[in-house]
C-alpha cells in the first residue's frame, strides 16, 4: 500500500469511528403541561396552557373541545394553530404559555388535550383545568440496535492497527 492511500484510509477509519459514539441529548424536554380556565366578560372563557420546559420548545397540543364550544381567538400567529369542528391544533415555538378563548354553552374545564414535544419525544395528556400531568411518553432517546455502535468502534479500531501494521513507514 502507498503512503498516501494509507493516510486517506486512515483518516475515513477516524472519522466511521468518531460517528459511531453515540451522542446523547442533555435537554429534559418538556416535564407537563397545565391548563386554567376563568370566565370573561364576554361570555365565554379564557383558557391558559402553560408548559414546563426551558427554551427551545417545539411542542404541538390538540385540545378537543366539548360539544357546543368554538374557538374563537388565541394569542399564537395565525399559522400556529388551526381548528377543525371541535378540535384546536397548535404549534407551540418558543413560548412557555399562551391563551385562548372558546364560546358556548359548556365549560371550557371539560376540554381535554393531548401534547408532544417534538425536540425530546416527551408525550403527555393535559389534565382538567388546575392539574398538572407530566411525562407520559418515551425517555426521549432515539431508538437503536443495542450494541452496534461498540461494534462498529471495535470494528474501527481493529482496522485501524491492521492499516498501521501494512502500511510503510
């Protein structure tokens, strides 16, 4: 084997190897989200949905309101959120809280909702209003095959003193 070639091997060794060890995610994701309703002046309610996580947050909620309740406004941007008959989808960037307000006959404490942070794939369901409920999804690591990143590092390595021993010094 030429120099040359050696050296180009050995640098594609080094890098197969330092993209195999694993790498871990420090971020705890979001714990749990609360909602609170309080009656407002104009008849409906105004609910708060606060989350328990620090910046960054990508998290998306789908409420599902009770029968004979509509949305009516939110403080999110307009491309956040999205209502289909009695489910409101938002798209929660950034932000540890927002509000809206629905309008109808039923409370809006009877809305349930269901939430997914997307940055740590923590899941969870939003309690009545006054509850909080946390973590109810994965641990937030990405699946894998158990023991194939120290496979491919052994692998790595054991090509790496087989090049040294064959290339010329």
């Amino acid at each position: 084997m030429d120099k040359k070639y050696c050296i180009s091997l050995v640098c594609m060794l080094i890098l197969a190897l330092l993209l195999t060890v694993p790498s871990y995610s420090f971020a705890a994701g979001t714990a749990g989200v609360s909602r609170s309703v309080a009656n407002n002046v104009s008849g409906g309610y105004d609910v708060t949905i606060r989350l328990n996580d620090t910046l960054p947050i990508v998290v998306g909620i789908v409420e599902t309101l009770p029968d004979g309740c509509r949305l009516v406004s939110t403080t999110l941007p307009v491309d956040q959120y999205q209502v289909s008959r009695n489910k409101a989808m938002f798209v929660v960037i950034n932000t540890t809280e927002f509000k809206y307000t629905v309008r109808g006959a039923t409370p809006a404490e009877e809305a349930t909702g269901k939430w997914i942070d997307m940055l740590s794939a923590n899941e969870g369901v939003i309690g009545k209003a006054g509850t909080t409920t946390s973590s109810g999804g994965s641990s937030g690591k990405a699946s894998s095959t158990p023991g194939f990143e120290a496979f491919l590092a052994l692998l790595s390595m054991g090509l790496l003193v087989y090049i040294r021993r064959r290339c010329p010094k």
